[in-house]
C-alpha cells in the first residue's frame, strides 16, 4: 500500500509540474502526422525529414497517414493532441484556404497551433497535353476567353494546392473556366494526358516525368523565377503576370501552447535536420526548395497565407462546403 501511495504521489507530481517533463523531452517516439495518403509530395516529405529529425532528437519520429477532408482530419487530430511536443503535423497550404472553402472547420488555424519551423516550397507548373493548341502560357488565356464553356481545369480535390494556384491565377488572369476535382492526384494526370481536361496546375515532381516523355507540355512555372529543373520553361511572371509569385508550401506545427523548451528542441532539430547534406539533397530531387529558419518565420508565412486566400475570396466565388 506504501509503494502504491508513493508511485501515485509522484505520478501526481509530474502532473503539476510539466515544465519538468519538457526539459526531459522527447523521452519516446513523436508522430508526425500526414494529412493526406501516401505517395503525395507531403508524405514523401514527411518520410525524408522524419529520420533526419530523428537522429537529432534521439527517439524516433513516425508518419501517422490521416488522409481526409482536404487535411482537416490530420490537422484536427494535431490540434486536439496533448500540447506535450509528442504529436505534430506535416502542414499544407490548405491549412491556410480551408477557411474559404469549408463553413466548418474542427479547429481555428490561427489559434490551434504552434509554428514549429518552415519545411520548404514547392513551385508549381501549368502543363497542358501533348495535343493542346496552346503554346504558351497567353494562348492557354485567350483560348480560355474565347471557349470558356469548352475550357476546364484538374485538381486532386478541393483545397489542394492544384485547385488554390488554378484558382489564383485565373482570377489574376480574368477567366473563368470549370473546375474538376478529383480525390487525388494520379487521376488527375491521366485525364490531362487524354485531352480530358484543358490544363492543371501541378507540383513539379508530379509533372517533371509526363514533361520528360513529351505526354504533357510545361507553359510556365509559378515560382520567383526558373525551376532549375525546367530552366526554358518562363515563369508565371515572365509569360504574362508581372510579379506573380506562388508556391506550394510545408510546414512543421504542434498543438497550441506547447511548453517553450519542447518547441526549442523541435525548431533546432527541423532546422538541423534540414541543412543535412542528405536531406538537401533528397529533397532538392523531388522539387522541395528548402526554407528553414526560425518559427516565426512560419507563423508570419502561415498569417500572410491565410490573408492570401481570404482576399481571394472576396473576388472569386469558390464553392464552399458545409
């Protein structure tokens, strides 16, 4: 009975005192959760950045797949997670433009979260098929214009970064053309090789082997400038749009008020883990261009997306889902 009292009055004590067991941390595994499945740029993402942080924090960091709802689903189960360090989130740029698309959402981007750090961006690319009469970026626009009702674009769903950038840019460009979402991105692909679908904005890693093999035409990239990947392929900005600049973006979060000696430890291992010579390197493949830095930095990333899409909306009609 002794020992019993002592083991609950310690279990008790650790319970009042958290800063203790967060200057201990992380003392087992950390999931990192993927809102989306696998095979996508998140989660092979994910799947490279996990090991590396791993070796810097001494315990194991897995990829919990919670694929759903245009990532609410694994960004709700972040956010109701214990603020204990021990579960975060591979987020997207849809953490930022759910609030425009959805009427519900099961927690407030602004206030369920702590930035952890910036993973990286991903530039995006218009591609066409093989057998569109568009040439570059300003024909795909007036042939648009002139065949609204005949034009239309792909995306892996509401909320992806396909079906945001398309948006984007189409009202920057003043066209208005129908949407097609799909649930996920290998369709998507396979319509827009068959001439069913006009044009996709999609991620540079998905494009880069139906560019190769001559089945998709690359029009332009949306990054600052060239992806070296696509070095005679214009930007967005070169082709008609001076200082259009948009990117696909990851990012590290955690559950809103995570003690600040657990957040340290995770911004220094992302960081550290993200200027490994490996990592770089394997990201840099598969089209991640690497930004990793402090975690305000991500929060005023995160601010300045949310900003992003919510003028969007008042200039677009989006359709919103209850």
């Amino acid at each position: 009975m002794r020992r019993a009292q002592l083991a609950l009055a310690a279990a008790l004590l650790c319970a009042l005192t958290p800063q203790a067991g967060a200057q201990n941390f992380p003392d087992r595994p950390i999931r990192l959760v993927v809102p989306y499945g696998t095979g996508g740029i998140t989660d092979i993402t994910a799947r490279i950045v996990a090991p590396a942080m791993a070796d810097q924090l001494g315990q194991q960091v897995f990829v919990d797949n919670r694929p759903g709802g245009a990532g609410m689903i694994g960004f709700g189960a972040t956010a109701n997670a214990a603020a204990d360090g021990y579960t975060i989130v591979l987020a997207t740029t849809a953490l930022a433009a759910n609030p425009i698309l959805f009427k519900t959402i099961p927690y407030d981007a602004r206030k369920s979260f702590t930035p952890i750090g910036l993973v990286g961006v991903v530039p995006m690319v218009a591609v066409v098929p093989e057998s569109s009469p568009a040439k570059t970026l300003r024909e795909l626009v007036e042939l648009a214009r002139a065949k609204s009702s005949e034009t239309n674009y792909g995306s892996a769903g509401n909320g992806t970064d396909n079906h945001l950038t398309a948006e984007y840019f189409n009202h920057l460009a003043g066209i208005k053309v129908t949407h097609v979402p799909y649930r996920g991105g290998g369709q998507v692909m396979t319509d827009l090789v068959a001439g069913r679908l006009s044009y996709v904005f999609a991620t540079l890693p998905t494009a880069l082997p139906f560019i190769g093999e001559g089945r998709l035409r690359a029009l332009a990239t949306t990054g600052q400038e060239r992806s070296k990947a696509l070095p005679d392929v214009p930007t967005v900005a070169e082709a008609m749009l001076p200082g259009f600049s948009l990117y696909a973006w990851l990012g590290l979060f955690g559950p809103a008020n995570m003690p600040a000696a657990v957040h340290d430890k995770l911004n220094k291992a992302t960081v550290a883990a993200l200027n490994h010579p490996d990592t770089v390197e394997r990201l840099r493949k598969i089209g991640v261009e690497i930004k990793s830095g402090p975690a305000q930095d991500l929060g005023a990333h995160l601010e300045s997306e949310l900003n992003r899409w919510a003028e969007l909306a008042k200039h677009v009609k989006i359709e919103v889902t209850e």
